[in-house]
C-alpha cells in the first residue's frame, strides 16, 4: 500500500520510519513524505495518483488540509485516493467539515500507531 503523509512536523517522518519500520522492510507499505499541500499535489500529478492513501495533517502554513482534500477529492475523482486528516486540534468543527468532504477518518494528534496500524492492517486484507 502507497502512503502519503503530509505533515509540516519536522519529526513526522523519523517517527512513522520508527513505528512501521516492520511494515516498510517487508513491503507492505511504501511511505512518502511531503511537508506541504502544494507539495502533495506535485506529488500526486508526478506520480499518477499513486498513493492509495493520504494522511494529511489539517494545520500546515500556506494550504491547509482542508483545502488539500478539496482539491484531491476535486482533481482525482476516478477513483480518489482515500484521505484521513490528522488534527492536533480534535474539534467538532474540523471533523465535521473533513467528513463532509469526504475524508475517510479524522484522527488527533498524537497518533495513536498501533490503532493506525490495525486500520491500515484491515485495508490490506
């Protein structure tokens, strides 16, 4: 499975390196990191919409997550890759509007990675 993260954290990456470490080493998941919207979408114009799955943080400087999962569900409708928005900030408001736009999951911040692992476990199966 093809994983995006966007995530303006500096340590995001070191840290979802550490946790699926076993996952990545066997192939079950390849992970890309960007640390912006308007990097995410250079990403998925230059690689086809290859990411099964994004995971995109809401609160980022310049397009927020929010905006990034308008314009994904908007540019790559057939078939769209799946979104989770992450959010330090697990207000209603965030939530509601994410789903509403066709998010598949809203999780808080810090991630919880062994449920991460268990979600993400049941869509390879």
């Amino acid at each position: 499975m093809n994983i995006l993260v966007v995530d303006d954290e500096n340590d995001i990456e070191d840290l979802f390196l550490q946790k699926f470490r076993h996952e990545i080493r066997s192939k079950e998941i390849i992970f890309s990191f960007r640390n912006n919207g308007e990097d995410a979408l250079t990403y998925l114009d230059q690689h086809n919409c290859e990411a099964l799955l994004i995971l995109s943080d809401i609160n980022m400087p310049g397009m927020s997550g929010i905006e990034l999962l308008k314009k994904i569900k908007k540019q790559y409708a057939n078939p769209s890759p799946s979104v989770v928005m992450i959010s330090a900030y697990g207000d209603k408001n965030s939530k509601n509007e994410a789903m509403e736009l066709g998010a598949e999951d809203f999780l808080s911040k810090p991630v919880d990675f062994e449920a991460l692992k268990l979600k993400l476990k049941n869509k390879l199966i």
